[in-house]
C-alpha cells in the first residue's frame, strides 16, 4: 500500500508540473500494485472482524462481553495437564460461586398450576359435587327437559358427534385421493360394515345413555357416592389339548 501511494505521489506531481509520464516505470508499478489490492479485497473483507478485535482487544486490554465468538467451543480447555488438575477444579469452584453470586436470579417460565395443597377434605368433596351436579345438567337429557318446559325462543343448533367428524374427515380424505389419482379404492367388509352401523350407532347412543343424576338429589357433599371404576377386562387364552396318534408298525 505504501508503495503504491508514493507512486501514485510521483505520477500526480509529473502531471502538475508538466513532465510526460509516458514509459515512467511508476506507472507499470501502479497497475501492478492495483491489481494485487482488487484480488486481496475479498480476503480482506474476511478478515475484517478479527483485525478489528485485535486492535481493539490491543488498545483497551479487554474483550468486548457482547462479542459471540466468546460462546464458541474451546478443545483447548478440555486438555488439563496432571499437575494443574487440583488447583483447576479449586479455582472453577470459586469461579462458579462468584457466577452463582453475581447472576440475577430470573424465575422459571413455568405453565400456571391451581394450587390445591391447603384444600381440606370437606371442600375437595364440594367441589367434587359441584362438578357432578353440573355434568349432570350438561347431559342431552336434561337439556331435552329444559326445553320442553321453557316458553322462551329455543336456539336450534347441530350437536358435535367426534366419531361422525372423524367418519366424514375419512370420506373426505378417500375421496380425495380417489380424485387425484383417478382411481377408485375397494372398501373392505369390515368398513362396509362401519358404514352401516354408524348411522344408527349415534342415535341408539343418545337414546339408551341417561347418565348419572344421583349427585342432583346429594346436598351434602359426604352422601357423594366416588364414581366406580371400571373392571378390566381379561383374556384368557384358550389351549386345546393336541394328542398324538399311535403310528401303525
């Protein structure tokens, strides 16, 4: 770079002062010194961020606490040698309690829980009936009551059925398919059959389940009877007795 600057120098001050530059060795240096800085630029750009770090790691004696290169990994810290190995782990211990010391403490980020652990057991069964008293004014048949008996404008709106939406969700994806790749899928018999069925397996469903009104006729909450649970159901396989048939000699 200096040399090209004192060429430069020479070439500018020929032409102020008059003199031809033509077949002036400065120029053929020019153009050489030119060509090296527009190939090293690339290089240079590069190299940029830690020219600068040095320098300035040179002129204030500190690393910068932003710079993110800090956070990168150091194989070199995982080689100790044997004889610094105790005063090591002494000064990590005294380094980690300064962190710990120095660190703001920030709470975890946690999902908001209700805590219950004050709750008695006189207000874990209240709140226990209140919930079976409102599962069971939920219930359809309670509501077919409640409807027959209100004078007041009745708002029609369609029941949500899982398995209906489930049923029609698989339709719609079989046709689909069936839609794009232009062919037709065959049903199985057992699908057949859930076809079938599931037109009258939503209604039979609503007509023979009544739910449980026992907790409407409860107002203390020590008669709540707990629900019962359900038995699990087990298998067992059968073994037929194989025999073995005696061989003609």
């Amino acid at each position: 770079m200096l040399t090209y600057l004192l060429d430069l120098t020479r070439v500018i001050g020929c032409k102020v002062s008059g003199k031809s530059i033509s077949g002036d060795l400065s120029i053929r240096r020019l153009v050489q010194a030119r060509t090296v800085l527009e190939r090293i630029r690339p290089i240079d750009q590069k190299l940029k961020y830690q020219i600068e770090k040095i320098i300035k790691a040179a002129t204030t004696g500190n690393v910068d606490a932003d710079d993110p290169l800090r956070f990168r990994a150091n194989p070199a810290a995982l080689e100790a040698e044997s004889g610094d190995e105790s005063t090591g782990t002494v000064d990590d211990e005294k380094g980690e309690q300064d962190k710990k010391a120095t660190k703001v403490y920030r709470p975890p980020k946690l999902a908001p829980v209700h805590y219950d652990g004050d709750e008695t057991e006189k207000e874990r069964r209240e709140r226990l009936l209140e919930r079976a008293k409102r599962k069971a004014l939920s219930t359809s048949v309670m509501e077919e009551l409640r409807n027959e008996f209100y004078d007041g404008p009745i708002e029609i709106k369609d029941a949500y059925d899982s398995h209906k939406a489930k049923q029609n969700k698989a339709l719609q994806e079989r046709v689909q398919y069936e839609e794009d790749n232009m062919l037709r899928l065959s049903l199985s018999k057992k699908e057949k059959n859930l076809g079938k069925q599931f037109g009258t397996m939503s209604s039979l469903k609503d007509l023979t389940s009544f739910g449980n009104f026992s907790a409407l006729d409860v107002d203390d909450a020590d008669d709540l009877q707990p629900p019962k649970k359900k038995a699990k159901k087990v298998y067992k396989k059968k073994w037929g007795k194989k025999g073995f048939r005696k061989g003609r000699r």
